[in-house]
C-alpha cells in the first residue's frame, strides 16, 4: 500500500504571487526525488484549488480541501459544495481538523454528514481525530478517540472503506513542537485499527490509510510516522516549505 503525504496549507499563500511562488518551488524541489513509495496531497485554501491542479504538478501529486459542507447545493450562503471541490480538481478532503471544531464549534455529527457526503460525491476524507491535552491527562485519550472515530464512519458500508483516511491528531500536539512518542502514536492507531475491524470486518479494515498528524517536521518524522509504522502523514507548517515538506515525504518514503 502506498504512503500518504498530505499538506495542509491551512489559510495560508495570501495572494496569487505568493501561490504562484510556491508552486514554482514546489516543482522544482520535486525534481530527482525519489517517492517511489508516496502519494502526496497538496490542500490548498479554496481560493487556489483550481490554480493548483492546473499548475500540473505530475502524477505524484492529489489536490485536496481543508473542509466542504455536505450538501451538494443551494442556499447555503459561504459554503463549498463536494461537486464544486470535485469539479475543481480534488481527490481528497479533510474533515473534522482540530482547528474547525475548536474555532467553529464544529461536531462529530456534523463530520459524520460531511464524511458520508465526500463519499457519496466521490472524494476521500481525511478524518482528523485526536484528545485535547486535559483529556489526555485525565485518562481519556482512547475514549474520546474511539468516540470520534465510531461517529464519523459508523453506517459506512465497508466497500468504502479502501477511501477513507483517519489522521490521528491530538491536539496538543497540532502546531504546538510537543509530540506523543512512539508508543503513544502507535497505540492510538491499534485503537483505531481495532474500531474499524469492528465495523467494517478485518479484510476491509486493512484497507483503511491511518495516518499522523501534529508537529511532523524532517527532524521528528522518523519517530512519528515510521517507527509506529503509519500509512503517511498529515503536515501543517512544514508543508509551507516544500524543501522541507518533500524531505519528510522521503523519510516516510523509506
Ligand atoms: P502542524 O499541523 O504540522 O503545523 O502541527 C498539523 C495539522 O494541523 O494537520
């Protein structure tokens, strides 16, 4: 199975000259690497998706979004429709980031509509899911993890399970340089593995690409994403820097 390396750009390349300079180093970088074993995402805000796909950056390389709403259209003034996000260019979405549950109150019952209406409108979720820092000191990582994950997918039918993506993200680790250790990551993706064996049945469990998220630079990469042997990894900051972005593709790479 191959990797996955998704960079979330976040509300980040505020004019079309800064986008335009970063997918001229995108290119560039991306030149000579060797990823035999990766795809990488680039979730680009809106604004750019379409720039993005246009900018042909190989076939190495998907276009995702940062969130969408889960209906397909209508009066839903500042909305993102999936068949818009398809129409533009994307293959994947991630729904339910810390960032829009913490700054726009969003709910497990609204990731789970989000989550089934990607699916049925043909684009991969990535679902975030990870404990606060309080929760993870009182003892509840696993419940809330275990939580978040069973409201997002529970009802999937298990063929589709070959397109979903969870991204384990505690949120004390998300833009912060603190990072769960090994173990840690690794128990939390048994957790998540054993959920979906319960849903969806052992086969088309497997199937499912869990991934780590929060603090992965090339420095911390090794030890967050291939020693509890992840399927990729979901990069913030450091995807700004597609030097940088790209190294930690080839460390996950090997
Ligand atoms: P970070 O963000 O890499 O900047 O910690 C990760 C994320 O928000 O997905």
């Amino acid at each position: 199975m191959e990797k996955l390396v998704i960079g979330n750009l976040k509300m980040n390349l505020l004019s079309a000259i800064e986008r335009e300079r970063y997918l001229k180093a995108f290119k560039n970088e991306l030149k000579g690497k060797k990823l035999s074993r990766i795809n990488l995402v680039l979730c680009p805000p809106f604004v750019h998706l379409e720039a993005f796909k246009k900018a042909h950056l190989g076939k190495k390389v998907s276009i995702g979004a940062q969130d969408m709403f889960w209906e397909r259209s209508g009066s839903f003034t500042g909305e993102i429709s999936p068949a818009m996000l398809k129409d533009a260019g994307c293959e994947y979405v991630i729904l339910g980031h810390s960032e829009r549950r913490r700054y726009f109150s969003e709910n497990d019952e609204e990731v789970k509509m989000k989550v089934s209406s990607a699916l049925k409108n043909g684009l991969k979720p990535v679902i975030c899911v990870g404990e606060s820092k309080v929760e993870r000191s009182g003892g509840q990582a696993a419940r809330v993890v275990g939580r978040q994950v069973r409201n997002a997918i529970s009802g999937l039918n298990r063929t589709q399970a070959e397109n979903i993506i969870i991204a384990y993200e505690p949120v004390w680790a998300v833009g912060s340089d603190i990072l769960p250790t090994s173990n840690e990551i690794m128990e939390a993706k048994v957790l998540i593995r054993k959920i979906l064996v319960e849903l969806f049945d052992k086969k088309y469990a497997g199937l499912v690409k869990i991934i780590y998220g929060g603090s992965v630079n090339s420095h911390t990469a090794r030890e967050a994403c291939v020693d509890p042997a992840m399927d990729g990894a979901l990069i913030g900051r450091e995807s700004l820097t597609p030097f940088e972005f790209l190294k930690i593709a080839e460390i996950i790479n090997t």
